[in-house]
C-alpha cells in the first residue's frame, strides 16, 4: 500500500488485528510502501481487521471458508395507480461461489398481504420473482422485505427491500387514441373502417357516446358501437366507418 505525502511528513503504520502483519513500512518519512500480509482464515465466518497507516484507518476483510451468495438487487420500488392493471413482477437474481446452495426466499409487510415471492426455495446460482398486489389498499406508500436465506452462507441471509407506491386515479378522464382520420379511396373502392381507443385516465368509470357527423356528401360516416365504457385497467374500442358508395362521382372539367 502506497503512502504519499511530503518529504518532511513521518508517519507509522500498525495493524490491530491477529491475523494481519505488517511485514516492512511500519514508519517512515515522506512517501513511502507499507507492505502486509493476511494469515488463512479457516474458519467458516468471514473476519474484519484494520490497518492504521499515518493516522488512517484501512478495512481488511477476509472471506472465511462457508460459501457466499449474492442478490442482483437490493431494493424493488412499484407504483399502482387506482384502477390500473396490477404492476408486472420484477426479477431477482442469487449468484453463489458455489454450486447447489439450497435456499429458501419469504415476504413480509408490515401489514397486508400484497407482497409475494415466487418460488419459495431452490438451488442457487438461480431467480426469484418478486410480486404485489394492492387490490384494497388505499393511496400511500407501502413497505416490505424480501429475505433469501441459504443456510450453509455466510452470511446466511440476504434482504431485498420493497416499496410500494399507491397513487389515487382521480375521477374519469376522457382521451382519445387518434384526433383526426383520413380514408383515401380510388373510383368503385368499398367502404374502409379503421378503429380508434377510447381511454380512461381517471379512476371513476367513463360512460361515453359516440356520434358521426358530416359536413357535406351525406352519410357516408358511421361509428360503432354508438355508446360504451371505458375504465383506467380496460379500455374501449370504437370503429369508424367511411363507406363512399353513396357519394357522387368526382367531375372532371377538361382544359380549355
């Protein structure tokens, strides 16, 4: 380990643990190398010491002979809105220095039961869902945990925290997919029909109608069906039709 500094500064170097040495650069002035060594560890649990050097503290931690496993994650976060389709489940990986770890994985909150983990035990290296469900949950914010446990580890357990976000929808708000359409037809074409969605960005149920009009040419514009609902979760589907069969022919006025 490098220590920089000016070339009148001294500085000591020591170690305050057993299982660490330092073997040369226990003083010195200026810059200057500190070299140490770390003894075996042969016991099951990992260990931590430090080394002081010129009045900085420097972690040393040694792994011990039980396998270790590691989450991809540490913490989840989902967000419902009232009335919106549940949130998709989010997945968990568990690495592991050595093959065929039985493991065992358990959600708890602090109330309620809208968090689930699936499966409940495997072998690691292997995956996890993480899922929620906040049907009756009112708005606010919820907390849970996740806790992978692999008994033969060390440590023997793991923790994903999870948080859940349940925002109010608000009362019914109509959109609509397109706002405007254009058919284009050649001479003798058959009627067209394209479909727009009606969506609902509110909580409250959406009743609504749907009306054609037409400012010239007669009714060769229809919808179907005249009238539906719409809620956040579930949209609706409405057709348009342009049917020219009925218009006249187009004139043509040759040139002078």
């Amino acid at each position: 380990m490098g220590v920089i500094t000016t070339p009148d500064c001294p500085w000591a170097a020591s170690n305050n643990a057993s299982f660490l040495n330092v073997l040369s650069g226990d003083s010195g002035t200026g810059s200057g190398t500190v070299d140490y060594e770390v003894a075996a560890n042969t016991a099951s649990a990992a260990r931590t010491g430090t080394l002081t050097i010129a009045g900085l503290t420097f972690t040393v931690t040694q792994e011990g002979t039980s396998p270790l496993f590691l989450l991809s994650l540490e913490a989840l976060s989902f967000t419902f809105r009232e009335g919106a389709s549940l949130p998709q489940d989010q997945l968990v990986s568990i690495f592991t220095n050595s093959p065929a770890l039985a493991f065992t994985t358990e959600a708890t909150t602090a109330s309620g039961n809208w968090l689930s983990v699936n499966p409940a035990s495997g072998t690691a290296p292997s995956t996890f869902f993480v899922a929620v469900d906040p049907t009756g949950l009112v708005p606010g914010s919820y907390q849970g945990e996740v806790t992978v446990t692999v008994p033969t580890a060390d440590p023997s357990s793991r923790t994903v925290l999870v948080t859940l976000v349940v925002e109010a929808a608000g009362q019914a708000d109509l959109a609509v997919e397109a706002a405007d359409l254009t058919f284009s037809f050649g001479l003798g074409d058959e009627a067209k029909t394209t479909q727009i969605t009606v969506f609902n960005q509110g909580s409250d149920a959406l009743n609504f109608q749907a009306t054609a009009t037409t400012s010239s040419g007669g009714s060769w514009l229809r919808v179907s069906p005249a009238s539906g609902s719409a809620t956040l979760a579930t949209p609706a589907s409405v057709a348009v039709t342009a049917d020219p069969s009925g218009l006249p022919p187009p004139v043509h006025i040759p040139a002078a």
